[in-house]
C-alpha cells in the first residue's frame, strides 16, 4: 500500500512539472504573439490587452500547480 501512494505521489508530481513546463512554454508564445499584435496598431494592441489577460490566467494556473505539487512531495 505504502509502495502504491509513494508511485502515485511521484506520477503527480511528474505530472504537475509537465503541466507547468507547458503552461510557462504557452505564457512564452502569447507574451510574443502579444509583443507582434502591438506592432500592428490599436486593432492589435486590443488583441494583446486581451492575450495579457490569458497569460495572467495561465500565470496563476501554473502557481496553482506548482503549490500542489509541491504540497504532494
């Protein structure tokens, strides 16, 4: 039983590094695709203040899951 949780806890917190490693790759390309769209006028700084918003989403996901990852270890 204790063998089972252990491998569990390890999956999970394999799991939560993937997650996060791919949140922060995502953060990365919409600050760039952002940055782009800001080149393009007000058209596309609206587009950006909204890409702002989703990065700042993902931002707080990837915290969220590296806290519970990091409460499992």
């Amino acid at each position: 039983m204790a063998l089972t949780i252990d491998q569990l806890n390890i999956q999970i917190a394999a799991e939560s590094t993937q997650a996060t490693n791919a949140i922060d790759t995502l953060i990365g390309r919409l600050e760039n695709l952002q940055s782009k769209l800001n080149g393009l006028g007000s058209a596309g700084k609206r587009a950006g203040n909204g890409l702002t918003a989703t990065a700042n989403s993902a931002t707080k996901a990837a915290t969220a899951t590296d806290k519970h990852r990091k409460s499992t270890e």
